[in-house]
C-alpha cells in the first residue's frame, strides 16, 4: 500500500483546484493521453548509466498495480497472442510463441493510469506507445540479447511509429536469484557478490518490485545505440515478472485517416496497429474492407506493398 493513497489524495485535491484551467485546455491536447486520469508521481528517477543511456525509477508501480496486471497476465500466460482486428483484443496464435501475455494499449483502467504515468516519467505523449508485454520467467528462463529497435525499414516507417526510442521496464516482482536486465555493451560493468555470473559480463540491474528501468534505444542524435543491446539472465531462484513498455519516435498505430478521393481509408482508428500485426493476411474479411489504407489494399502498387508489410510485421514480432 504505502506511498499510493496519499498520492492519489494529492492528485484528488489538484483537480478539484485545476479543474477550470484544465478543462479549457482539454478541447486542444484531446487526443493525447488519457485526459480523464490526470495525476501526479512523485517518484525518483536515478541515473544509472550513459551508455546505454538507462535510469532507475524507484518505486512506480505500487503492491496493487504490480498484482493486477500479474492477476491479469496468468489466465493468458504460455500462449501465443496476437490482436484480433474485430475487437481489437489479443487472442491465440500459432504466428507468436513466445511466453507471456500482451496488452492492447488502454487496455482497462489501471494499465490506462500507468501508461499516462509513463508518458510523464519519459516524457513522450502515450500515443507514441505501443501495449504492455508482461513476461513470466523461473527455472532459469532468460531471455538472450537483443535490440529492442527495428532493422528493417518496414516497422521503422513513420506510419508505425518509426523507430523505437525508448524501453520502459516495469518489475512486478522481486527473484531471489538472477533475472538482472544485462547489458553487455555497455561502457559499465557490475562487479561484486549478489549478481549472477550472467549479469557480470556487463552494465546489470536488478529488478526489484514496483521499481521499473528505461533505457533509450537510440543515442540524442538519433541513431541505434549498440550499448542498448540487453537481456534477461536466467531467473536461478524465484520468480521473475516483467512488464514491458516500448515507446516509438512517432504516434504507434493510430495513423490518423486521411481522406482519399478513391476510398482508401481506414475506417477504425487502430487499423495500423492490426495491420502492424498481420491481421491484412490473418483477417482479411473485415481488414481488406475496413482498413484498405493500412492493408494496402489500394493503389497501383498496393500488391507488392502488402506482402513487404507482412514480411516487415513478422519480423516485427520476432524483434519484440
Ligand atoms: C490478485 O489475485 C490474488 C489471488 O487471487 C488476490 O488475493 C488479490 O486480491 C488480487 N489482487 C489484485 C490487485 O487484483
Ligand atoms: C474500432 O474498433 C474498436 C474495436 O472493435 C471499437 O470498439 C471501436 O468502436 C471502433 N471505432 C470505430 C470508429 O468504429
């Protein structure tokens, strides 16, 4: 419980003194954000390494918030889970196989309050994020490095979002043993009893409940930072839980329509959210007709467009 009722007291209190000078302001940002759950965190933000450049957040989530989305998480654990583009809610695939379970963005209330916490801590609005990737791993479950970017030139498009910038790790539990978020690039290295042999080949971080670590993807002046490469150790005892944030360049998968003068538009506001997950080849009943835009389903080159789309989409999967 601890530090989260009295900040939602303070939050209470600064809408009910806010609320004329907020309301007006509404009208201009409405499509930023979650208006409707302003508040505020006070939490502490430690700089731990310059390359990658990574900060430690102490304290974000609180005991409530790290339960409820593991409560979520475990009826949707060990299957493969992709977006179903009639309602828009992740379901069973054989395309994605990896363990874990994954969150439309907004996917209930208390996920929309994190995601607005996020965006304040990184400073980069919630349209620019993608869902919430919850992770489970015990038994030695790690997971190898890897970049979080993209290294194809489908994903990072502007209309996807482009490039990933930002990764922001959430802790929902503490493992006795193991678990750390490595990175063997880094220009830092641990040393000392208390990490595991893995976390000593570079920069680690322990994951701690409720704490979360975000690291930036790409250098300030844009480009891939080869330091961000990173892993998780083997979990040797406990259990580790993690839920993970990535944050894009651009607004991720709410293009918003154009009007075209031969009808080529989308006609949901998550259309390229469902086509970034090759719902154009799984679904094309409701895509190839509701989203003809992000399908690419118009055009001359529309054809050749679509396949490189899907192509780029899965490789999409296997990065994340
Ligand atoms: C999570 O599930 C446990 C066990 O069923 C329950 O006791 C707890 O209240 C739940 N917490 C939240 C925040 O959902
Ligand atoms: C878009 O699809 C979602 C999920 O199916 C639905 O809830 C929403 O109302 C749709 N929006 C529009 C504008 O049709």
């Amino acid at each position: 419980m601890g530090a989260a009722p009295r900040r939602l007291a303070a939050i209470v209190l600064l809408g009910a003194l806010c609320c004329c000078c907020y309301y007006t302001q509404v009208s201009r940002a409405e499509s930023v954000g979650y208006g409707e759950l302003e508040e505020e965190w006070r939490g502490e933000v430690v700089q731990l390494s310059w390359k990658p450049r990574a900060f430690h957040i102490k304290g974000f989530l609180s005991e409530e918030e790290c339960d409820h989305i593991i409560n979520t998480s475990k009826p949707q654990l060990e299957e493969s889970l992709v977006v179903n583009s009639d309602t828009g809610k992740f379901m069973k695939s054989t395309v994605r196989t990896s363990l874990g379970a994954q969150f439309g963005r907004g996917f209930d209330a208390v996920f929309r309050r994190i995601e607005k916490r996020i965006a304040s801590v990184t400073m980069i609005p919630v349209e620019h994020q993608e869902g919430t990737q919850v992770l489970h791993y015990v038994n030695g479950q790690k997971y190898d490095v890897h970049y979080d970017t993209f290294h194809d030139t489908v994903n990072s498009r502007k209309e996807n979002g482009g490039q990933r910038i930002v990764t922001f790790l959430m802790y929902l539990s503490t493992p006795e043993e193991g678990g750390e978020t490595v990175f063997p690039f880094a220009d830092l290295k641990v040393s000392g009893p208390g990490w595991s042999e893995c976390a000593l080949q570079g920069f680690a971080h322990k994951p701690k409940r409720g704490d979360a670590m975000m690291f930036y993807s790409l250098t300030p002046d844009g480009k891939v930072d080869p330091a961000s490469q990173h892993g998780s150790c083997p979990t040797l005892k406990g259990t580790k839980w993690s839920a993970t944030k990535w944050i894009h360049i651009y607004p991720f998968g709410m293009a918003p329509p154009t009007p075209d003068p031969n009808g080529c538009e989308d006609t949901n506001e998550s259309c390229a959210e469902w086509a970034f997950f090759d719902e154009c080849t799984k679904n094309p009943g409701y895509m190839l007709t509701g989203c003809k835009k992000s399908c690419k389903t118009c055009g001359p080159a529309a054809a050749g467009a679509q396949a490189e789309h899907s192509a780029g989409a899965k490789e999409a999967l296997k990065t994340a």
